[in-house]
C-alpha cells in the first residue's frame, strides 16, 4: 500500500529492556546492515496492529511479552536513495511513512526470536545504548532515527543524556 505522494506506511519499534537499551538487530545479508524492527502497515490495518504482527513476525514476541510506552505524534518520514526506488513499479513508492512506537520489554531475553517468519529479516541482536543507532544506522534513515528518538526520550521519563547538536 502506497499513498498517493509515494510513501509506503510503515511501523517502526524502539524495544527498550529494563536498563533503558535498546533491541538493535543485523539485516540477514545486508553487509552488517543494522537496524530496528520496522515493517509496513497492510490496507485495513491499524498502526497497533501492524506493530504487533512485526513484533511476532521479526523478533518473536507475542503482546503480552512488551509495554507500549508511546508513540511519535505523527509520520515521519525518508526519501529512499535512487538507486533503490524500483522504477517499474506502480504506484512508485519514494520512500517509507512510519509511526514509531517505543516498547518496555516485559518477558526475558530469551523470548526474542529470530526464526518465527518463513523469511527471517534478522540473523543477530544485541541490546545497545540509546543513542547509539544514530551513528550506526544507514545514512538515508538517520534523520527519521534522530527524530524518533528524540521524541520518544521524553517519553522515557527520565533525562536521557542527548548527543551534542540534537
């Protein structure tokens, strides 16, 4: 699903354990391309419900094994670079929309699963410091990620210190 300006609507999840960090995991084949579970939301699907099935579908954990802490106000959004826009599809998609949800985990680490999907998106995770994302992840998604994070800190409730010039 595309809406009519090209941007396909997406979920992304910020998965916090107990020490305030952050589920951070490696794309299968990517060249040790990381991110956070994100996954697009299908027609007649609510944001919540997209989070959820891409929390089961990417990570293996079922509703009750997290927390909603919050979510972004609205959309955010990023340009994908040219060279990944698929020229022969209809509509075009330029790009992806997401809510943002931040998440307490509830259940143990061994609960996150990997393997719950026919084609698992991830191989590896780690639990990293919150601000650290910001450097790692893929250049034409930090903008979304500094945005993201900066407004889910507030929701944290407690000062989370911020990165010079955010």
């Amino acid at each position: 699903m595309i809406d009519s300006e090209g941007f396909r609507p997406n979920v992304g999840i910020m998965l916090a354990n107990r020490e305030g960090r952050l589920l951070w995991a490696r794309r299968i084949g990517g060249k040790d391309a990381w991110q956070f579970p994100q996954g697009g939301i299908n027609r007649g699907e609510s944001a919540e419900d997209a989070l959820y099935r891409e929390l089961w579908e990417e990570v293996g954990l079922k509703p009750e094994a997290v927390e909603i802490l919050g979510s972004t106000r609205g959309w955010l959004r990023y340009r994908l670079p040219k060279r990944f826009i698929r020229r022969g599809q209809q509509p075009l998609c330029i790009g992806q929309k997401q809510k943002w949800f931040l998440l307490r985990m509830l259940a143990d680490d061994a609960a996150v699963r990997l393997d719950c999907n026919d084609k698992p998106e991830f191989d590896h995770w780690e639990w990293v410091s919150y601000w650290y994302p910001l450097d790692q992840v893929v250049p034409f998604k930090r903008e979304v990620y500094r945005r993201a994070l900066k407004e889910m800190a507030q929701v944290v409730g407690r000062r989370i210190q911020q990165p010079a010039g955010l």
